[in-house]
C-alpha cells in the first residue's frame, strides 16, 4: 500500500536542518490538499445519492478508526452547530468508542465483532448514509461496519488512500485520495490525514448546501448557542432583510432563535405561517421566500430550477 510505502525522497530527513523539514512537510501537504481535486467528481456523486436519502429522516453515519476515525467524527460532529443537523439524525461510530477520540486504542480498529453488533444495535437501515473512512482502505472494524451496514441496505460511501482497496471496491460510492506514500512512511496523520479532513468537508458542506441548509452564502440553519452566534444570527438577518437591530430582535425572539423562521416573519408572516412554509418548501428558504407571495412549491421549484439552468447550473433534467 502506498499509505505505508516509504519515500526516498525523505529517507534522510532526521539529518535535515529543521527548516528544511518543514519546507518538505509543507509541500507534503500542499500535495495532500491537491491530490483530492481529481476526486471532486467522487464526491459530487456521493453527495447526490446522499441528498435522496437524506432529503427525508435518513441518519448520518461516520465511522472510522484511529485518525481516519477522529477526522470523520470531527466532521459529523460540526454539522450540529454549523448546519443544525438534528443530534437524533447522527450516528459516530469510533473503533474503541469515545475513549479512543483522546488517546490511541489501535487495537480496537481489528474489533469486526464488536462493529457488526453497533450497526445491528442502531438499527441502520435504507434510509441511511454511512460514510467510512479509511486510510488503508482495510481496518477491519471499519469495513465490517459498512458490510453489515450495506447489508442492511444503508448507502455506503468509503473514503480511503489506497486504490482498489475493499472499502473502495465495496462501497455504493467510493472516494479514492491519491496521497501517495507518507514523509513518515505509515503515519497517515500527514498527507492521508489532511487530503480526508478536505474530502469530508467538501463532500458534508455540499449535502448541506443541497439539502437548504444554507441561504446566500450564510448559515441560516445554525444553532445559535452562544453570544457570538446569537450576534451573528442577528447580523445574517440585518443583511438578508434590511431591518432595524430592535426588528431582528424581535423577530428572533419571536422564532424561538430559528433564523429562517425570523426572516419569514420580517416578511409579514406570522410564526404559524412561517413554519407552514418551511414545512412546504422543505426547509428551503429561497423557496419559502417565494410562497410569502403565494406561488405553489412546485412553482417555485421550477424558478429556481430555471434560474440555475439561466446561470449554467446543471440541473437533474440535464443529466
């Protein structure tokens, strides 16, 4: 495997001067970040059969081992507070457990037994996406949950650094990181490491997008938990509807900190109505902006489907 190959080209590094080993680790990750441009189709592909699932009350799983594992939950995890990806709708599945994200429990990641039995334990099913990731693209933990997983009929999307590898083989939609071998021959935390981090945000950010969960360019389906994110739910507001501070106050107020409701409320919608047409639009704020004047949802699907076909967005028709 490439992953564990060692390089020539940093075979003496430990007699290098430390300057000139971080010139060589930063053009190792430089490359990292390069090698998952030619994936980008990979993950487009993904993230369209993981939108069909999802657009309904499919699950969101990661699993992985060591730092594959630790990456994947970091991912998921973020979706929470960034995207309000519902807590009940997440499902992070650590080799070793929750113990592992903090200290190394490499012995975990050949637990097959113990990874079947999570998968039978949360009942995941066809209306849910399982993302595995693998450096290897062999942890037997992790393979063994995305079988049993795609057993059960889950999509199973497998993310790895070594081609034609069972995770990739294995996998409904397979995302292969041509990283190459390490500067520290086996250690993925480098450039396996950070081409993943990359991968996983692209393809989690694009479901996101996809599934309306983000308006403009802004995060209007973030929780806002704290003072500064309460203070930017007010400045989304400011900037998407031209109120007054004390008008988006009280709107927020009035939706419960909900930032797409308080929008709609701005546009003289009362919160019952406000949550009729999320319900309508499938929370798609674009879309309930324009039930406010009283187009159908299939109405305005077809606008935004003709805007994005006048701006040369493909759109599914096209495909």
């Amino acid at each position: 495997m490439d992953t564990e190959r060692a390089s020539p080209r940093y075979s003496d590094i430990d007699l290098w001067e430390s300057g000139d080993i971080l010139d060589a680790l930063i053009e190792s990750q430089m490359a990292a970040v390069a090698a998952v441009r030619p994936a980008l189709p990979a993950i487009e592909k993904a993230a369209e059969a993981m939108q069909a699932r999802l657009s309904g009350a499919g699950r969101l799983i990661y699993v992985g081992a060591g730092t594959s594992g630790r990456l994947a939950v970091q991912d998921g995890a973020e979706l929470i507070p960034t995207f309000n990806w519902p807590q009940d709708r997440l499902l992070l599945l650590m080799a070793g457990g929750k113990d592992a994200l903090l200290r190394s429990a490499e012995g975990a990641e050949d637990e097959i037994d113990q990874a079947t039995r999570l998968v039978r334990q949360h009942r995941i099913g066809t209306a849910d996406v399982i993302i595995a990731v693998a450096a290897s693209g062999t942890t037997p933990f992790t393979l063994a949950c995305m079988r049993e997983a795609k057993r059960c009929g889950a999509l199973a999307i497998g993310i790895a650094n070594n081609r034609s590898t069972p995770l990739l083989v294995e996998a409904d939609c397979s995302i292969w990181l041509d990283t190459g071998p390490e500067p520290i021959a086996g250690s993925t935390r480098m450039k396996a490491g950070t081409a993943q981090r990359v991968a996983l945000n692209l393809l989690s950010t694009l479901v996101m997008i996809r599934l309306g969960r983000v308006h403009e360019g802004l995060m209007v389906d973030m929780q806002a938990i704290n003072a500064k994110l309460v203070a930017r739910s007010e400045n989304i507001l400011r900037r998407l509807s031209g109120r007054s501070e004390n008008e988006v106050r009280d709107a927020l107020e009035r939706a419960a900190g909900n930032v797409k409701k308080a929008l709609l409320i701005l546009h003289g919608c009362t919160v019952q109505k406000a949550d009729a047409l999320l319900e309508e639009s499938g929370g798609r704020l674009r879309i309930a902006l324009r039930l406010v004047g009283g187009a159908s949802a299939a109405a305005s699907e077809m606008l935004t489907l003709d805007a994005d076909f006048a701006s040369g967005v493909p759109t599914k028709t096209e495909e």
